[in-house]
C-alpha cells in the first residue's frame, strides 16, 4: 500500500504584493490602446479586401460576352455595393 498523500503550502515562495491600482488602470488603458490600434488595422484590411473585390468584379462585369450574363450582372451589382460599403466603412471608422 502506498502512504496517504496529503496538500502541503509552500511558504517558502516570496509573497508579491498585488499592483496598485493607478498601475492596473495604466495597465488597462494601454491594452485598450493596443486592441483600438489591432482594430484600425483589420478595419484596413477589410476595407483593401473589399476594394480587390470591387476591382475584380468590375473586371467581370467590364468583360463581355467571355462571362455569362448572370455572372456579369451579379458582378455588377456586387462592384457597386463594395464601393458603398468601403465608403460606410470608412465613415464610421473616421468617427472613432
């Protein structure tokens, strides 16, 4: 039989005191700094995201009688709506 196990406290571990609070704020406040920053960021690439697309469908819908008509028009259309979509991405981002 093996002996009985039991929880022991290591004591002998240094104590740290818990940060004080203006530095947890300031710690706060860069992280939130950081995470606005990130999303700027990804913001911009959607925006390039949807202007290669715009550009592509453009393409398609500029290519004539090499695309079916139905792709043609949903190209179209799809061209027209990035557009208007980066620019209500664009607007809204610059508010912030």
């Amino acid at each position: 039989m093996s002996p009985p196990l039991s929880v022991v406290a290591d004591n002998s571990a240094p104590k740290t005191a818990p940060p004080k609070l203006n530095e947890l704020a300031e710690r706060i406040r860069r992280l939130q700094a950081e995470a606005k920053g990130l999303a700027r960021e990804h913001i911009r690439s959607l925006e390039a995201a949807l202007i290669e697309v715009e550009r592509l469908s453009a393409e398609i819908a500029d290519g004539g009688e090499a695309y079916p008509p139905g792709v043609r028009d949903i190209a179209r259309r799809l061209a027209e709506d990035c557009e208007h979509k980066v620019q209500a991405i664009e607007a809204i981002a610059s508010r912030n």
